[in-house]
C-alpha cells in the first residue's frame, strides 16, 4: 500500500509539473522522440528483427559456432546463453536483456544461466560508443582506454554473477519445451512492439531531463552528471560541454557503464520473466561502473 501511495503522489507531482511547464515538457518530449527516430530506431530494429529471425530458424548455433571456443571456457554458456551475450554485446540496449527473457521464456536457457547472462549481456552497442560517445570525448583522450574501461569488467562481473547464481558450465537444452515457431510478420511486429516501448520510456526520460537541464540550484558539472545518470545520450553531450581532460573521459565511462535510469526502465520493460530481478541487474550495472571507473583510472595512470 506504501509503496502505490508512493508511486501515485510521485504521478501527480509529474502531471503538476507537466501542466505548469507545458512548452519545456514539450521541447523534452521532442528531443527525446527525435532521439528515437534518429538514432535508436534504425540502429536497433534491424538488429532486433534479423536476430528474431535468426532464433525462429534456427540458426542459433550456426552463429554462435566461431565463438564457442572462446565463450565456453571463459564464461561457462551454453550455445543459446553465447547467443544471448553476442546479441547483448553488438545490438545494445535492450537487446541482451530482451533475448535472456525470451530464450528464458521458451526454455532455451534455464534460469540459473538467464539470471547470469543478465547481469553480462546488456551493454551499449559498438555502433553507439564509436559513433557518439567518441563524437563527444576530447581528442587529447583515449577512445581505446574508454573501451577497455568499459569491456574489461565483463570478466569479473561475470566470475562473480557464476559464483552468485550458482552457474558451474551451462549445457545446451535439447529438445526446447516450447515452440518457437512463428512467422516473419509475428516478428517484426513483436520487434515494432518493443520500439514503441523504448520510443515511450526515451520521450519521458528526456522530458525529465529537460527540466534537469534549467534547475538553477547545481552546477554544470553537476548537472551534467545527473543528467548522465538520468539517461545516458544528454548525459554525454553535457559531459562532454562541461568537463574537459581526464575528467571527462572517467564521467563518460561512468554513466555508460552505467546505462542510466532510461535504459534500466527499457531493460525493465522487456524483462517478462518473473525469474528475472531489474533490482539484482540494476545493482550489476552499478557495480560494472565502479570497476570501469576503476579500470579508466588503472589504464590513464600507465
């Protein structure tokens, strides 16, 4: 009961401010759905409609082949679980969660390995971080040291996530209790689906930071780092305007690493699974930024 009071005064206050500040809320609104369409929507979808239709004929293990000799001693999966973190790793947010919940849900993975692959297989995609955040980090900077920051922390994470779920070497599930059979416009559809709530959870995560953004009360250092922590794409460009040097560099693979509320809230929204806990995944991202920050600081200081 405590907890919908909460959530139901922190839904009015929301309405006062958007009724208040109507011309700000629609200047967020905007950002964030041009942000949408721009950039999230054709760099997302196509990889989320070729990766459903990869599962549905079965071409899981043909992809995942070339990388079994390396993901199977290092990270213990099984051929669906190395397709799920591949995904994770190459299609961004929130791909890896998205297909950990599907394959969980049509007992490709047991929930042991989902619960592991969900605390790894979430991330940025390469395409974003050698597009814009490269765009924003200072020339004088290392986008290399960036991307070891933010990759190399995988590995503990994911001995710990082993070790916490109880993950000793996954084995492939054969045969899968659940049809995956569908057609390609059940497909693209479900992917047009997933968009849409994305779209949503960008455009009022953006609004929020649009009035982040004209609080007088912080600095801009400050407010960029919110803004960061609120949702990652502002965060970054206003990081990038308000910091320079190694600074910089350590604040933007901070609030990568870290995804922002934005990406928690998307990642939420395709979790399905009742096996899966965004608590438990949110305090896997703060803990993957702490060893990121820890590792920026290892790799500037050599």
């Amino acid at each position: 009961v405590m907890k919908k009071s909460i959530s139901a005064l922190t839904a009015i206050f929301v309405l006062l401010l958007l009724l208040t500040h109507p011309a700000l809320s629609y200047e967020g609104a905007c950002q964030g759905l041009l942000l949408w369409f721009h950039t999230v929507l054709p760099t997302l979808l196509p990889f989320m409609i070729c990766s459903n239709v990869i599962v549905i004929l079965g071409g899981v293990s043909l992809l995942t082949s070339p990388f079994r000799p390396l993901l199977k001693p290092v990270f213990k999966l099984s051929s669906e679980g190395s397709y799920v973190l591949i995904s994770g790793l190459l299609c961004g947010y929130p791909m890896g969660a998205k297909t950990c919940s599907e394959f969980l849900d049509h007992g490709r993975i047991s929930l042991k390995e989902a619960r592991y692959l969900l605390a790894i297989s979430n991330h940025p995609s390469p395409m974003f971080l050698l597009g814009y955040v490269a765009a924003n980090l200072s020339p004088a900077l290392s986008m290399t040291t960036v991307l070891l920051s933010l990759y190399l922390p995988i590995l503990p994470v994911a001995w710990a996530a082993r070790g916490l779920y109880g993950v000793q070497e996954a084995k492939d599930k054969t045969p899968f209790p659940k049809s995956t059979k569908s057609s390609f416009d059940t497909v693209m559809m479900s992917s047009f689906e997933v968009m849409v709530r994305i779209g949503g959870y960008i455009m009022l995560f953006s609004i929020l930071a649009a009035f982040i953004q004209k609080m007088p009360w912080f600095s801009p250092f400050w407010k960029a780092l919110l803004l960061g922590i609120v949702e990652i794409t502002t965060g970054i460009q206003a990081v990038s305007k308000a910091v320079s040097g190694p600074l910089q560099g350590l604040c933007l693979t901070m609030i990568t690493a870290f995804g922002g509320l934005s990406g928690i809230s998307q990642t939420k929204s395709v979790l399905k699974n009742a096996g899966l806990s965004v608590r438990h995944y949110l305090l896997w991202k703060l803990f993957h930024a702490i060893l990121s920050v820890g590792c920026f600081l290892a790799l500037s200081a050599a």
